[in-house]
C-alpha cells in the first residue's frame, strides 16, 4: 500500500523523530494533513498533493537547509 493509499485518518510520524517534538502526516483523498505530534487534537495545515510533492522534492533537493549549496546567495539577495 501507497503513502496515498492509505485509509483515512492514519497519521504517521518520522522514524527519526526521538525529542517529541515532531510532526505527523496523513494522506487523504484530496490533501495531505500535517498536525504536531503532541497535540493531536490542535490546529492541521492542510496541503493539496501537487503542494505536499513540491514541499517534498524541496527538502530532498535541500533548498531548505541551513547549510545547503545556495544558502549564501539566498541571504544576499
């Protein structure tokens, strides 16, 4: 089963989070959910799935690291 496939209402979280201070997904029909872990009943940001995928290949590419390869010219411009 997908990330997309999966039934409504399933939140995930990162394997990598240890500190409690995380994030959780869950994939619906039409948007992707995002809440923070430790307040499940608190405020979701809602994306479209084109919006989730751009957000992803982003973080991947590292466009939003601290550190990352273009970091220097985007503080300059």
């Amino acid at each position: 089963m997908s990330d997309l496939e999966c039934p409504p209402g399933t939140w995930r979280k990162s394997t990598a989070s240890g500190t409690g201070n995380c994030v959780e997904v869950s994939f619906a029909s039409e948007s992707v959910l995002m809440r923070h872990s430790r307040s499940p009943h608190g405020p979701v940001l809602s994306f479209s799935h084109p919006e989730w995928e751009a957000f992803v290949t982003g973080v991947r590419d590292g466009e939003f690291d601290a550190t990352g390869p273009d970091h220097g010219k985007r503080q300059r411009e």
